[in-house]
C-alpha cells in the first residue's frame, strides 16, 4: 500500500482535526510561538536542530534581544556570534545564521516561499519548511526527527533506515500529503510537538495521543520498535588536555577560522605542543560523545614553567584568557563548564571546604 493511502482522503480532515484541536490545548509555551516572524523562525529552528528546547529557550531570549532581526544580525561580529552561541554546540549553525541575516538583510522583500528559504546558507529542506509554513502559511510539511517517529508509526513502517536523513526522505511524500492547508505552520508544530511529548521515542503515551485511531502501530502494539534504525558503529577515543593558570590567565587552544570542526572556537589545549612530555599536578577525567565517538578527555593541571613558557610562544593558536572574561570568550560549551567547575572547586579546597 503506498504511503499516502494510509489515511485516506476522508480520513484525512478528521485526522488534521484532531491533531490541531489537541495542539491549540496541548502546546508548550515557547517564545517563538508568542510572536512569530520570518527571523524568529530562523533563529529557532537553528536553535533547536539537535538541541533540547528546555536548553534552547534562555539562549534564544537573549539572542534575539541582543539581535532582533536580520539585519541587526548582520551587522555582528563572528567571535561574538559564537560567543553568544557558546553551550549549544554544533558551531557552524551559528555562522550559517549570521551569514543567512547578511545576505537576507541585503534583500528588499523577504522569500516567502521553501524553495526560495534554500538558497540561503545553512538553509536545508527542513528549515525552509518550517520558516515558509510558520511565517508565511505555505502548504509545505516540516519532516524531523520527531515527525518521522510519528509517521513511522502511523503507517506501521517495519523498514531499517540507514540514518534519519534517509527516514526523512522516506516520508516527505506522506507528511505533505497529510499538511493542512489552511494551517500549516500550526500544524507542523503540532506534529513535531506531538513527536516530542506524547509519541515519544521510548514509552510513547499512546492513550492520550489524539491521532491513536489512525495509528497503524497502536494497533499492533509496535509503537517503541518503530521507526527502525540500523545500528551505528561505537568509537572510543582518549585525549590528554593542559590546564595552564598564569595568576589570573588560563591557557586556551583557538581553532582556526577555516576548520572543519569548531572553527574559531577555544577549547583546552591539547597537551602536543609539549611534545606530551609533561608532569601533571592533578588529573580530572571527563567523558562527553560526539556523533559516535565518546572521548575520554584527560584534563592535566601543568605548572607554567620556563620551559613550558617557550613551549606555549611557538604556537598562534594558543592564547591567554582572563578567568574574568571566560563566557565572552568563544569557548566550547564542555569545555568552559569544566574549566568553571575546575576552578569552584579549587576556590573551595583552599578556602578549606570539602569538594
């Protein structure tokens, strides 16, 4: 059976009914909702690609009162940007922002429409959807993470993805078929909300869910198994880091503007530069994943000597920071709050307070 004959075109108005009603209900209060506009919708859909919404919300505040639009975006600097974007990870979401407001802000009238959203940098299929739906009311359907989990149980689907971008390209076809036209950005939402609350990853609330009567996986109690993913491979890695204090400086690592990875972003030095050949006054062990590699990070206090000293002035990339301006220094999210618990915690020890 094709996909888009899984609920029928009479069901199909009963099923957009339903779901809206229970979204006008149900919605979470979230402050793109309050006051919707084209930049609003960038914003927080940048935000909350591969981020929980609890975490998005302060950040999403101060950035737009600090930005309020395109073009007071486009007139910020990068290392500000980042700055600001710092905690949320995945770095190149924050250029691909500031650079989607610079070249939207040299426009007269703004796209109204998916296709046109796309041409902009770091504006892919989902975001395009999202922005031409909610600020603009186009009958185009928003498909994520959370709308394939719903659609996959709605059809029953049984097949192993390879990755969700595959899965999303699966059910593009289903999800505009299903879109209201009349309103669809509200009914976007409710799906991804629906995705997020009551068809949940594990434990779905299948007897509260206001769509259960079309749901083809409800009624062969398959909900939690679906959808399916082929299984990814699990990586390990170790990193040994230099935590170097000079009185009220600390030692940081500036990745270059052109990498790959966190580029412009300040992290804790590698221990490298010092040929690994060290001696550690203490050790802190942390672990954080990335994708599917979960890295061991061994943070080493080191002692700034003359010949650590020389070590440091043979390396650009490495830069003194004053602990006093930390949070304005671009700084990986992980990595600043280690550095800040590093350092409460030897405030404590020598004050004479139990860790």
């Amino acid at each position: 059976m094709p996909l888009s004959e899984i609920i029928s075109a009479s069901d199909a108005p009963k099923f957009r009914k339903a779901l809206l009603l229970w979204f006008v209900k149900h919605q979470r209060p979230m402050p793109w909702r309050e006051k919707v506009s084209a930049y609003r919708t960038v914003v927080s859909e940048l935000m909350c690609q591969q981020t929980q919404i609890a975490t998005v919300i302060p950040y999403f505040n101060r950035w737009v009162k600090k930005w309020p639009d395109f073009k007071d975006l486009a007139r910020s600097k990068e290392s500000e940007v980042l700055a600001n974007w710092a905690g949320l990870g995945y770095y190149n979401r924050a250029r691909n922002l500031r650079a989607c407001a610079i070249e939207v802000s040299q426009l007269k009238v703004l796209p109204k429409t998916a296709e046109n959203w796309q041409k902009f940098k770091g504006i892919g299929p989902y975001t395009a959807a999202a922005i031409a739906s909610i600020a603009y009311h186009e009958a185009v359907a928003v498909v994520d993470g959370n709308v394939v989990r719903v659609l996959a149980r709605l059809a029953g689907v049984k097949k192993v993805f390879s990755d969700g971008s595959t899965a999303v390209k699966y059910f593009t076809s289903l999800a505009n078929h299903l879109v209201d036209t009349r309103q669809p950005g509200n009914f976007n939402q409710a799906m991804m909300e629906l995705g997020a609350t009551v068809c949940r990853k594990s434990s779905p609330a299948c007897s509260i869910c206001p769509v259960a009567p079309w749901c083809r996986a409800k009624s062969e109690n398959s909900a939690e198994s679906l959808p399916r993913f082929a299984p990814k491979k699990r990586q390990q890695a170790v990193v040994h880091r230099a935590l170097i204090f000079d009185k009220n400086k600390l030692l940081l690592h500036r990745n270059p503007g052109d990498a790959k990875r966190l580029a412009g972003m300040a992290e804790i030095p590698e221990t490298g530069f010092l040929d690994n050949k060290f001696k550690s006054q203490k050790r802190w062990i942390r672990r954080r994943t990335i994708g599917s590699v979960t890295y061991e990070e061994n943070i080493n206090l080191i002692t700034l000597d003359k010949v650590v000293g020389a070590k440091i002035k043979q390396y650009r990339s490495l830069e003194w920071i004053a602990l006093k301006n930390l949070k304005n220094a671009a700084i990986t999210g992980p990595h600043l709050r280690w550095i800040e618990e590093w350092i409460n915690l030897s405030d404590r020890t020598a004050h004479g307070k139990s860790p």
